[in-house]
C-alpha cells in the first residue's frame, strides 16, 4: 500500500512538472453502441398527406342529341411517403386515388348514353408509387408518377378531372450546373384519366437554362412512340415596372416522323403569350397555333398535354385539332389578391390555320380563393360558353367545387 501511494505521488509531480507518461499497453476505447436488430426501421420520416374535392359539373351540348349532365363527383387522394431502408437520400411514396360519382351522366363505367358525357368514372387506383434516390444535385425517380413540364402544353397530370393522368417512369433530374436543369425521363405506360392506359417506349427530354430573372430559355424533345418527335424552344421571364409586372412566353415547336415505331408527321407550332399584374389587376393575351399538317399529315397535337388549360375550358378540341388547324387567339381580365382570390374572364376566338375558316368563339369565367376557418380548403366556381360557327355545337359547362388538401 505505501509503495503504491509512493508511485502515484511520484507520478503526480512528473506530470505537473510538464512531464509525459507513456501508458505501457495502448489504450483502447470502447466500440460504440450499436442498434440492436430490433432497431433497424424499414421506414423512417413517415409523412402522410390527402385530398378530398367534391364537384358539381354540368354540361349541355345544344342540338347534340342527348340529354343535359348533371355530375356530382368526388375526389379522394391519400398519400403516405417515408425515408427508405435508412439509406441517405433513398425514399418511398405510395398515393392511391378513389372517384366516385352521382347524377345523369354519361361516363366509361355506365350505360347513361343519353346524356352527356362527363369524363370522371368510378375508379380506384394506384396513382403514384415511386422510389426516390437523391444524390448531390440529383434525382433519380422509378415508378409511377406525375410528370408536369413548364405549362403543361406537351406533357402533364390533367389534374382537372377527378383522376389524374400519370406515367410508369424512370426520371433523371440534375441541377449541379448553376441555373440549368436537366431531366430525361423514359416511359414504358401512361395511365390515363378515364381507366384506360397504353403501352408505349417514348423518352422525354427537357433543360431549361436561366440568364437571368427575365429570360429563361428552354428546350426539349419529346420523342413518343407511333406518334410523333416533338422538339421546340421557349423563352419565359418576368419583367417588373414599378407597380406592373409582366410575364411572357414564346415559342416554337415542330412535330416530325418518330424516332421509334410507325407513325408520320409534320407540323409546327407557335405560341406567344404575355400576362400583365397591375397591382393586382390581370390583362393577358395569346396568340397560339397548332398547324395543319403538311403533305397530308395530321395536324399539330399534344397527347400527353393537359388539355383542359388551353384552348378554352369548353373542351372543343380535347379529341384531337381539327385537320386544318387550329388558332387560338384569345384575352384575359382579371384581379388577383391574398384576401380576395382570383377572378377572370377569358374571350377565346377559334379558327383554322389553313383557310382561316371560323370555328367559333368562347366565354370562360373563373372564381376561386381559399374558405376562411378551415386550413387546407378552398373553392371554386367557373362556366365556359362555346358559340359554335362551323365547328361542333353551342355548348355550355358549370362547375362548382371544394378542395380540401390535409
């Protein structure tokens, strides 16, 4: 005892004296607890998100021969998605899609042929299930998915009818270059609105590069299958004037043979459009051209478009542009802000790219904003009116509707 207390003295003043020892044997720490086997989460992070967005639509096609839709539908979406296998940037989603219906109406999964048609059937279904890989600045999404690109005009979800349109996919998206984004995407399905879906082996292409806050140029190739190889540029920017500000876009794309399978085509397309925000107060305008097609090919088409958005809320060119053409010129008023929501008026007059033949002309009126004490619900109520001059029918299409995102 009194020659261990004689060492540890002895070793006290070498230390304090500025003196080092030297452990005979190294020293090892003792390894970091690991996870028990119970531990370890499949899924972790787990949010869940949903959707209900019940509508009123009605719908009356004057001399078509059929009776008036009344439609009373509903959407309901549940989504749930989760970090994956606790991998960094490995992640899962899974949402499913129910619509169901009432009403005098014609749709896929009912015999009401003497009405008219509203395109929102009874159906369930798998909607989006995707698995996310995330790495420095890129994406790499496998799965069923929505694909919305810029405005819509080519590829996207047709989120306005109760189901929506998506794609079995595998997507690429990078943004390490600063103000560039890059995405290529092949699709071997598209699923569409009405229960219906097609095999096919088409690729997207897409990058849009930013100058500068008032100039992005874009360009794209969209290369889908037996259909056609759709190429074109944009340029989108956002100009302010003091109190106004002023976005554009202008465009051009052709529509050549495609580049696998059967099909020909040859047609152009031209878009300019410019919207102006006066403190609040909306003037638009467009001037938009699906051509006719040359040497007897079909005219310009988007079949993946959400079509819905262009060309007037009436759907007179949902089926496909008439052969000669299709010109779209049309103006916009409205006013937009935080307390009163958003109310426009749009004036569409239609005529054909070849022969500058009269289609006809259309009203389309829109109000919507969000419903005070409930977080997460808005509505809407919005009317299209189509004259009729050589193309189709009068027709006339309400919609009232609540949305309700928790």
């Amino acid at each position: 005892m009194k020659k261990t207390l004689l060492l540890s003295a002895l070793a006290s003043a070498y230390l304090f004296g500025g003196g080092d020892i030297q452990p005979v044997e190294p020293v090892v720490e003792a390894p970091a607890p690991q996870a028990a086997a119970s531990d370890f989460l499949i899924f972790s992070n787990i949010t869940t998100k949903g959707e209900i967005r019940p509508r009123y639509e009605y719908v009356n096609m004057r001399n078509n021969g059929k009776d008036k839709a009344n439609a009373y539908t509903n959407r309901l979406t549940l989504g749930i998605g989760a970090d994956f296998m606790q991998v960094d940037g490995l992640s899962v989603y899974l949402e499913a899609t129910n619509v169901m219906g009432s009403g005098d109406f014609f749709s896929t999964d009912n015999n009401k042929v003497n009405y008219e048609t509203v395109a929102d059937p009874d159906q369930t279904r798998i909607t989006q299930t995707y698995l996310d890989y995330k790495f420095n600045d890129t994406l790499l999404r496998v799965g069923r998915q929505g694909v919305n690109l810029d405005n819509q005009r080519f590829v996207g979800t047709v989120d306005w009818r109760q189901m929506p349109q998506t794609y079995d996919a595998a997507a690429l998206i990078n943004n390490s270059v600063e103000n560039l984004s890059l995405m290529a995407a092949y699709v071997w399905k598209v699923n569409q609105v009405k229960a219906s879906d097609f095999d096919t082996n088409s690729v997207l292409l897409h990058a849009a590069y930013t100058l500068m806050p008032e100039l992005t140029l874009t360009g794209y190739d969209y290369m889908i299958e037996d259909f056609a190889d759709t190429y074109g540029i944009a340029a989108t920017g956002k100009v302010g004037l003091n109190d106004t500000k002023v976005t554009y876009r202008a465009e051009y794309a052709h529509q050549a043979d495609p580049t696998n399978g059967t099909g020909s085509a040859d047609a152009d397309y031209y878009n300019i459009q410019t919207t102006a925000n006066m403190s609040g107060f909306l003037f638009g305008a467009q001037y938009e051209v699906l051509g006719a097609g040359k040497g007897g090919n079909s005219a310009f088409y988007t079949p993946l478009a959400t079509l819905h958005a262009h060309n007037g809320w009436a759907d007179m060119f949902l089926a496909g542009t008439p052969a000669n053409g299709l010109v779209d010129l049309n103006g916009m008023i409205g006013y937009k802000s935080k307390e009163f929501g958003l109310a426009k008026v749009i004036y569409h007059d239609f005529s054909s790219d070849k022969g500058s033949i009269d289609y006809g002309t259309e009203w389309d009126a829109l109000y919507k904003n969000k419903i005070p004490g409930v977080k997460g619900l808005s509505g809407l109520l919005k009317a299209s009116w189509y004259e009729a001059d050589t193309y189709k029918t009068d027709t006339t299409k309400v919609w009232v509707m609540l949305d309700y995102k928790f």
